[in-house]
C-alpha cells in the first residue's frame, strides 16, 4: 500500500526544504505506516528501508517492508515526486 502525490521540485517549497525536516516519508509516508500498524494491531518485528534522495538530502521516495510475528509481510510506499495508490 501506498500514498504519494507530485509536487514540482521547488527548493523554496516546504516539502524540499531541508531545514523544515521535509521530505516523502514525513510528508506522505506516515499515512500508509500507520495504516499498516492499526491494521496488523501491533508494532512489526522487522522493518527495511530504502529510499531515493535528493543531493540536498531530502527524501522524494520511499520503499518500506514491514515484517510482523504473525509472518506477514506489508509493503509500502510513499512519494512527492510520483502519483502512488491510484
């Protein structure tokens, strides 16, 4: 599951400022990760990450694989550079 939406690159846009801790997974991220964790009812036991970033740091995609104790396996994204979930 994912969510993600674009957003011209703007370096004066909140969403790629770097001093405003801004990015995909803040920005769009949190919504299928907390989607995920109510859905399951608990925490994951296993989490792995990647991402692509800009060379001010600031984060325009994620890819995220949860891993929980009852063996299932979520996969998520997000993004603000990218149309995701449609």
């Amino acid at each position: 599951m994912g969510f993600g939406f674009t957003v011209p690159l703007n370096e004066s846009n909140r969403l790629y400022n770097y001093s405003l801790a801004k990015g995909a997974l803040l920005d769009a991220g949190v919504y299928p990760i907390t989607y995920a964790v109510h859905l399951m009812g608990q925490l994951p036991l296993q989490v792995m990450a990647t991402g692509v970033f800009l060379d001010s740091g600031i984060d325009v995609q994620n890819c995220i694989l949860f891993k929980f104790d009852t063996d299932v396996i979520a996969m998520l994204s997000s993004a603000i550079n990218a149309e995701v979930g449609k």
